[in-house]
C-alpha cells in the first residue's frame, strides 16, 4: 500500500488512521446483547458513552477477528483504548475525571462480558487502563503512539517525490518534536509517562526520515575553527549573525578563541 501512495501523502493513508475509520465505521455485527447493561447515565452525554461502551466491548470480544487481517496485524493491541479513549476525551462534559471514571465502569462491564469466555484470543487484549495517565497531553501521547503504529509503512515507503512534500514534511517535523519531548521518559521505559514504552525507543527516531524525505530546510553550516585563517574571515563570519538575538554560541566560541589565538601569535589552525 505504500508504493501505491508513495507519490502523494495524507495522514489518512497511514495505517493507524485507516484502523480508526474502521473502527468508526464497522459494528462487525454489534448487537447490544448483554454488552453494557446496566452502565450508568450519569456522565451527562445523553447514552454516548453507553453506545462507545458496547461498541468497545464487541471489538475487544471480536479481536483475533480484527488483527487477522493482514492490514490490521502491526496494529498494537492497546490502539482498541486509544480509540475508545479518543472519543470519551471529545465526548461533552467529559474531562479528565469523568474519562477516568468512564473507563473504569466500561472496565467492570467488560468484565462482566468476558466471565464466561474461555478462549485466551478473546481476552488476550484488555482494556488498557493506565491511558488515563496521558490525559494532560493527550494528542501528542496518540500522535506518538500512532506514530510507531505507522513507522513499518513510512520506512517501506519509497521516496520518489519530485520535491520536498510539504504536507509529510509537515507530520514529520511534529513527530519529531513530540518524540524529542518525550524521549528522557521512553528510553527509560516509564509506562506512566511514555505512551509507547514498550518499544526500543531510539529505533523510532524520526530524524531519518526527515533526511531522507529532504524536509530539512537549506540552512549555512557553522564555521568550523579550521576553516577560519585571518581574522578578517572571523570578523566576515560574525558579521552574518550580526543583530539577531539567536545567534549560535559556536559564533561566539570563534571569536573567544580568535582573542586567544591573537595573543599568543599563534596560527589559529593549531586549535581544535
């Protein structure tokens, strides 16, 4: 799928929002039956969660269905709750608390629909009940997670763009600082605070892709010490960055070793 789209992209060409749709979009056969009896009205949302409740329930019951098909085997069985979650966090009058809670009372009627199964398939995936602890920044927790869904179809997708694709360009960029923001607490491995724990972190770097893709933008490489030889070039060099605010602590580092070099009379090159 990823040749036949390499040529253009979208987010919804991604495999992780692919499953969603479905997801969205396929009852697999929902019937109420028993799913969710009895879940309380109290959330103020008019039956909304009641409807996720059942619909969540019949896919975690219909899951070897759903991950056998080929599209949907590199999905992460944890995707089913960060779809469900999705919705509860976008549902009216549902804040952090009541999500919490929702997910808790769809828990305990999960539970109840799973009593009399006895077929690991069935149950092997559950409910994942520590999401809760991404609520605070959860876009960029299902960005992220997302994102290492997604990662097989961007490294199979060939680079065959005639120029620089803004809109990948685009996802790119925003992946990579989500994945910079959380890295320190992913390396280590803290469910608690990195939505994708369980995967070897530093093997998802993004920056590849954005060599690869050519989405860094053309910017002048800093001088380096051995290429500067008179301080007419080290006065050339500061000129460039001269009035900005931002200007790169390696600018200043030439000119400190310039005044070093000047009073010792020595060749500039012999520092490194």
């Amino acid at each position: 799928m990823a040749d036949k789209e390499s040529k253009t992209f979208n987010i919804t060409h991604l495999p992780s929002a692919k499953f969603y749709v479905m997801l969205d979009n396929n009852s697999m056969g929902l019937r109420e039956l028993q799913y969710c009896k009895g879940f309380p009205n109290n959330y103020g949302t008019k039956g909304q969660i009641r409807k996720l409740c059942i619909k969540y329930i019949n896919y975690l019951k219909k899951q070897a269905q759903i991950f056998r098909k080929p599209e949907y085997k590199n999905m992460n069985c944890n995707s089913l709750t960060y779809w469900l979650y999705h919705k509860l966090s976008r549902t009216p009058n549902m804040d952090k608390k009541n999500c919490s809670r929702a997910l808790s009372d769809i828990y305990d009627m999960w539970r109840r629909a799973t009593m009399s199964v006895t077929s690991s398939d069935a149950i092997s995936c559950k409910p994942y009940l520590k999401i809760t602890t991404y609520h605070d920044n959860w876009d960029h927790a299902k960005k992220l997670f997302d994102y290492s869904m997604d990662f097989n179809y961007l490294r199979d997708m060939k680079n065959d763009f005639k120029e620089k694709c803004d809109k990948l360009c685009a996802y790119l960029n925003e992946i990579a600082d989500i994945y910079k923001k959380y890295k320190d607490v992913c390396i280590l491995k803290n469910e608690q605070m990195c939505p994708v724990w369980g995967i070897e972190y530093e093997k998802y770097n993004p920056e590849d892709f954005l060599d690869r893709f050519k989405c860094r933008d053309d910017e002048e490489k800093p001088v380096t010490i051995e290429q500067v030889d008179s301080e007419e070039e080290v006065e050339e060099v500061l000129s460039v960055h001269d009035g900005f605010s931002d200007t790169p602590l390696s600018i200043m580092d030439y000119q400190q070793s310039y005044e070093i070099k000047k009073d010792e009379s020595k060749p500039l090159s012999t520092f490194g």
